[in-house]
DNA sequence: TTGAAAGCGCTAACAT
DNA sequence: ATGTTAGCGCTTTCAA
C-alpha cells in the first residue's frame, strides 16, 4: 500500500530474503515440481514484498526461447495486413507469446536482412512478403524456421504456407454475375507483377473460355482508389454492363468515378471488389466483394507456428477460399 | 557459396576459431576501441565462415537493454492507432530499434498487467490507454518509465504526453461552417466516457456561446458509422444546416443516411468529421474534417522515448492542432 | 592492445 | 524436497 521499489528485484535478492536458494525461488515462481507449502509461503511472500518478477531476458536467455514472434511485412498501412497483425497478435498473445512487427517498407532488398535480424530476437515468424525472389527465400529458410508463410508458397520446403484462393473467389464472383445475367465484363487489372493480380485474371480468362461463357475486356489500372477513378471513363466506354476490380480500392475509385459521371450502380453498371476491406461495406452502394479471411489467415498462422515452435513439424499448404459477400453494388442487367 | 551452418555459432567458437579471447571477438563485433588490424581481420573472417552473429538476448542481458520497445493500445483496429503504429515503427526503427505491440483488446482490467509485463521486455513504452483511470497510471508509472503517454496527459508527472488539441480542430471546424454561413449546428456526440468526446463537445458549447454565435443542438450517437446512420432522420428533423460528427467514422454514417434519404450533401446540408482516416478522402462527397496528424504522434513519441532511453529526462506536455481538411461535404448554406 | 575473470538474472542437472 | 553448481552468450572491468 504504500512501499515504492525501484530498480528491479532479482532472484537472489529474494532467495536471500526468504532464507532459501535460487532454484528453490526459481521452482515456486515456475510452479514448479513440490517446494514445501511453508518455504513457498516464504518465497512468494518475499518475492511480493520486493516486488520481484523474474526478468524475460535472463529466462530467454537461459531457457532458449524468448515467448516472441515476429510478424514481417511489407507495408502495415495495407488493410490486408493490419488485420492479419490484429488477430495473429490476438491468438499469439492467448498463448502467452508477444508479437514483434517488423515493416519493410516495400524496400524489398531490406527485407532479407530484417528477416534475419527479426527471427534472432524471438521463437518464429510469420512471413508476409510477397515480393521476395523464390529463390533467396529458399536459401533463407533454414536461418528463418520455424516459421510460416502468409499469402506465398514454397514448395518442395516444408514450410507451412497460408494463401487465398484467388482463383476460387474470382469464380465466385463470375458466378454471381452471370446469374446476374452479365455476359460483358471488364476487368480493372491491378499491378503487372503482382501475383494476386495474375491469379485473379488467370481465373478471368478461364471462366470466360474465349468470350464463350462472357466477353472480358481488360484494362491495365492498379491497386489505388485513384486508379479506379480514372479508369471510370474507359469503363463505360466498353459497353460492359460489370467491372471486376483488381481490389476494393479500385473498386471504390470506380464507384466514385461513375458517380461523378452520373452512372448508377448497379442499375447502369455492377461492380465488385475483392479482399472486402473494413470499408466496403460503408461505400454506396454497399460493395459486393469477396472477403479475404484474414482473422483465420492470422489465427492459423499462429496455429501452425505453435505447432512448430512445440516441435510438430506443421508442413501444410493451405488455400482460403474468399467468401463471396453480396452487397448493393451488383445488380441484374438490364 | 556452399557450406549451410545450423545451430547457431557462439562468441566463443568465433574465438576459438580464430585464436583469439571472446573479449577480442566482443570488441572486434561492436567496433570497439582499437584492436589490431590483424586480429580484427581474424576475427570477422572466423565470423563470416561460421556465420555468426551476436545474440540479441545475451546482449540484452549483459547490456540491460533490449533495443526494443513497446506500443500499448486498446485496439488496434482503430484506424488512429494503426498509423501511431506504423510511424513509430518506422521511425524507432530507423533508430535501430524494434516494436513489440501489445493490444489490450478494449479490456481495462488486463491492461495494466499487460503493460507492466510487456515493459520488462523492453526499454521503454508508448502507452495509448485512455481507458486506465488516472490513479492506477499515476501508480504505475514508476515500473512503466521510461514511457511516453498518447492521448493522456499526466499532470504532475514528468512523463511526456502528445495529445490531439480538439478544442482547436473543432474551433477550425466551427470556423469554416461559420464562414459558409451556418448558424445552426448538430453535433452527433459520441461516446458520453470519451475524452476526446467531452473535448469537442465542450468546444462547441464554448463557441457557440450559448447560441449568440451559432444554435448548437447535440444528438447523442456513438462511435460507428452505423451510430450516424442512424441518426440521418433525426438531423434533418432538427432542421440544422450544418453537422458536426463526432469522428469520420460517423461522419460516413451520417453520409450514408443522409444519401438514403435523398438528402445532398452538401447543398441541403454539410457535414464535417473528425479524424480523417484514410478513407475521409474517398467517401461521395469528400469529407471535410480535421487531420489529427498520427504520423507527427508516432515520430515524436519515438523522439521522446529515445530522448529518455538516452537519460536525457525528456519531460513535456504537446497538443497537436489537427489541420483543417475542407473537402467537398460542406458548403455555403443557402 | 589483448586476455582473464566476473557478472547480467535465470534455469536445470545433479547431489544430497 | 532443497541446495550446489554449471551454464545460457555476451560485455566489461581490471591486469598484464
């Protein structure tokens, strides 16, 4: 109630103060095998009386393992990534484990040194980085283990990876449209060498079958709000009567655009998104998309980390199927 | 080229290998003082082949310190937090310095365990709790320091504090709606336990002076867009030609319902938020709100904290002014 | 300039 | 059941 200490207790201090050796403290702070009840009474009377908590870093130190892991990533102001940050920080920390963030900043180059530098501070990491050479990750893996991939693959290695289907919430998507009766559809591409960008357009050009099943018309665009706003124009231009944005960024320019053009959504035009941001559900109309789940994508990674970090070798790939959510933006074509 | 080193190498094999004392190898690692060419060219050699790298932990141990420190929010899905999160993290670690974050979840009760446990594994928080009641923080603050407050002051404290002056934002708000002509204002309040709530609203009772300046009438709302949604009918009703939201979020409600119900924004009635999240700017019309800048929070609080991290007791008590953001959903009232 | 030795605070055999 | 001892891997006096 009222005895301020300063500078922290140590172990011997309270070994000393309750009349007993350091292990004996050590054994009652762990909880530890059978201490007498009247020497652990002696001990953890002590110890609040000094106010003592073992110090992590001399346990870390001592036992091998720092009860931290580190999540890596290129750009935390990507929505994608705050939430998987959120919910791998949630489940890490239900199992007594502190997360560590590391931020490239897109400095790709940067990436490989963070990594490294990162995993030497804690137990694993889970490792978001989309743009590391296949190759380099590979020869980095045995220094980085354990850990678990986010949104990439290895294959041949026994790292656990986590991915989104795009291909699948593409189809979805498509699915909807159609029965929407859409049979022209454009596509506001998103970034060249973006891998997601790849997989959503390759799933595109499957399910149309050479304009078979509907006719695809795409437009080099980008990732960015503003990048779906400029594209508005063109859009209309092609007479499609649906737009599949790269994401819901794009998608929400796109709204924008044509509202500004005096287009109505979805009565002249249907659009959808893709990732299902916390915002798109806000915008008007409300945005049908396909929700990535990244509170499992975090959860899992844990999961899988925990299972690692207990020695369980977790290999595993696993592929997310989007949910597809279906909101105001789309509607029947008239 | 070839040779791929597990189990990681120790300060000692490094000596050992390249004939030398650990001390030699300690000094040669950290570039300390002067030692023989030679011998130093020894060592990094020895280092590279076997790939070392000193332990972060054993350094921290015989170091005291840890090269790390903490941010602790009550939720990191706050759109506010996340970009306090990402410039701290840059700018600490620009400074060599990496970020453990530790999410309270919104529970109170577990947040004063959870900082004291993530501050003993680390040299210095940033602590962002607006929830602890004063007395327990002010109790804390021995076993926290060296830390930094966000959004708190501690008066009587020799704890630095960055705080968001919303006086002066709602001041500036109040201004431009008043340049445009309004005189009467709905205010849909938020959270009646906020501070930052009490701040606004006491604002702009002070500003409208008892109505000679401006006729305030105060909507009790919330926090979410779905709260200002909701309160879309309840506005018009009042017959005010100006809102002033709570925050952005609640802004886009308003926004939103107010589109539903075929009002336009901002040539029936303006609308203001506060905040401005990164989607103020994309939301149809605009949003006209007040910038709190969370990049300058999170840069100054590394500043400060690397300050104190340095024994220079960096002391001090800063109100941000958020900049005014006139966007396109406000409007002269006609 | 370099090395020997002590110590950071804890845990874990191994004895007793 | 408890204490003794030897580390965990590093830094840093203190001597030489």
């Amino acid at each position: 109630m009222s005895g301020r200490t300063r500078s922290t207790a140590t172990i011997s201090r309270v070994a000393e103060a309750a009349g007993v050796s350091r292990a004996t403290v050590s054994r009652v702070m762990n909880g530890r095998s059978t201490v007498a009840p009247e020497l652990a009474a002696r001990v953890l009377a002590a110890a609040e009386a000094l106010d003592y908590a073992p110090s992590p870093v001399a346990r870390s130190l001592a036992l091998g393992r720092t009860a931290t892991i580190a999540l890596i990533v290129p750009d935390l102001s990507n929505p994608m990534f705050q939430d998987v940050l959120r919910s791998l920080s949630l489940a890490a920390g239900e199992d007594g484990h502190r997360l560590l963030i590391a931020e490239s900043n897109e400095h790709v180059e940067d990436e490989e040194i963070l990594a490294i530098e990162a995993r030497r501070r804690c137990d694993g990491i889970v490792l978001a980085s989309p743009r590391l050479p296949t190759e380099d990750l590979r020869r980095l893996v045995p220094q980085l283990a354990p850990m678990v991939l986010i949104n990439r693959k290895l294959p041949g290695s026994d790292v656990p990876s986590l991915s989104v289907d795009h291909g699948a919430g593409i189809s979805d998507l498509v699915s909807h449209l159609l029965s929407l009766g859409h049979r022209k559809i454009v596509y506001l591409a998103g970034p060249p060498v973006a891998m997601s960008n790849v997989e959503r357009l390759t799933a595109l050009r499957r399910l149309s079958d050479n304009g078979r099943q509907f006719e695809l018309i795409q437009l080099a665009c980008g990732a960015m709000f503003d990048n779906g706003h400029a594209a508005a124009g063109e859009v209309m231009s092609t007479g499609a009567t649906a737009v599949v944005a790269y994401n819901d960024m794009v998608a929400f320019g796109a709204l924008s655009g044509l509202h500004e053009l005096g287009v109505s959504v979805p009565d002249q035009i249907s659009v959808t998104g893709f990732d299902d941001i916390p915002f798109a559900r806000f915008t008007t109309p409300p945005l049908t998309t396909a929700a990535v789940p990244t509170g499992t994508l975090g959860r899992q990674a844990w999961e899988h980390l925990r299972e690692q970090l207990q020695g369980h070798s977790s290999t595993q790939e696993t592929d997310f199927r989007p949910r597809l959510l279906v909101r105001g933006s789309t509607g029947r074509t008239t």
